[in-house]
C-alpha cells in the first residue's frame, strides 16, 4: 500500500504519503487564497521526500471539509483525478475528524476551524476521538451557550479564545494524521464530494433576460 494524503479545507496544505506502516514523505504551505498554486508542488515534494513515484500509489486520500468554497474544490477535484487517472482507491475524511485524532484529552470535546464571517465549522467527539455531533456551523458565542463546559481544539478555538474555551496546541489538519486515520481503518469514510455547510461567498451573477 502506498498512500497518499492532503488536505486543504484550511489556509494550511498538507500533503504526507504513507506505506502502509509509516508516514514515509510530508509536505506543506499556507496560503488561504493559494491552494491550487501550493497543493501540487507540495504533492511533488512528499513524494519526492518518499522515494516514490504517482505510478507507485495505490491509494489517494482527501478531507472534504468544511471548509471554504476555493480550498475545498482543490483538494476534492485533485483527489477524484488522481484517483480516475491512476485507478487509485479514494478515501474522503471530515477534516475535523483529523483535527480531533491529534487530540488526547479525557471525555467529550469540540474541534473548531475558522469559517469566516466571524464563525466556527465545529463538531462534538467522544474522548475516544469518535464524532458525536456535526459538522455544523455557528457563531463562537452560540457555540460556547451551547457547550460551556467542553474544551475546544483547532484553530477556531484558538482564535476565539476567550469565547471558547480554547484549549492544548491542536491546531490545523494535519496530513500525516488524516493518512495513519485511514491506513488504521479508524477513518468515518464520506464520499468524495466538499461540505461546505453553506453557500460560497462569490456566486455567479444571473444572466440578464432578452428583452
């Protein structure tokens, strides 16, 4: 088996091939308007550091969110080619799922990632890592009313902090966790398709009718 993982359903790309038993290359960048410019050369690098070339992969793995609109569709529709052009076997996994396996704390938590226009992509986890509730949506403030007395981890808990109870250095997805997730078979497997929970901030204008 010979894997290879990303994610950029936030302004970090990360990128980690993995064998099967290891975590074999890993690549990176930030960029929250840059993803289609990062993505592949960090591809190149992982598996440049591998010792692997696309012809040796057997399987592709992608998080599809949530997150915003231009991240999502990157990471998903180069996923779906890699595994079309390559006959790879494609694996989609909640981003905050891989947020959340980095997390080792007692009892139920939240993983929060910055959703822009002042609110949190967010979901609920068991203290064994297992998504009990989302992803959904909110603003910091009704999430913290809804769950005051739950630590919170990601970069939505961080900037937030003080609304949230912000908690540990959990910050990003990280690629290296989202491919030991899948290759552990510990993944909660979703299709190939980006949740992005809510309409993309720019949307096409209508055409205007023929008079």
């Amino acid at each position: 088996m010979l894997l290879l993982a990303f994610d950029t359903a936030t302004p970090v790309i990360t990128v980690a091939v993995h064998d099967g038993t290891r975590v074999v290359g890993e690549a990176s960048g930030e960029g929250a308007m840059a993803h289609g410019e990062l993505l592949a050369p960090a591809i190149r690098d992982a598996m440049a550091q591998a010792g692997a070339a696309m012809a040796d992969l057997t399987d592709v793995a992608v998080g599809v969110g949530p997150g915003p609109f231009t991240g999502l569709r990157v990471g998903v529709v180069t996923a779906l080619t890699l595994g079309s052009t390559l006959g790879l076997t494609t694996h989609g996994v909640c981003s905050l799922d891989v947020v959340a396996a980095d997390v080792q704390v007692e009892g139920e938590f939240l993983v929060a990632t910055d959703a822009r226009r002042k609110e949190v992509y967010w979901a609920r986890y068991g203290g064994d890592g297992v998504r009990l509730d989302g992803p959904h949506v909110l603003k910091p403030a009704d999430l913290a009313a809804q769950h005051p007395d739950l630590p919170a981890f990601g970069q939505g808990a961080h900037l937030y902090d003080g609304v949230l109870r912000a908690a540990g250095d959990v910050g990003a997805p990280r690629a290296s966790s989202l491919a030991q997730l899948v290759t552990s078979g510990r993944a909660l497997e979703l299709p190939l398709e980006p949740l992005y929970l809510r309409r993309p901030d720019a949307v096409p204008q209508a055409l205007s009718k023929r008079a």
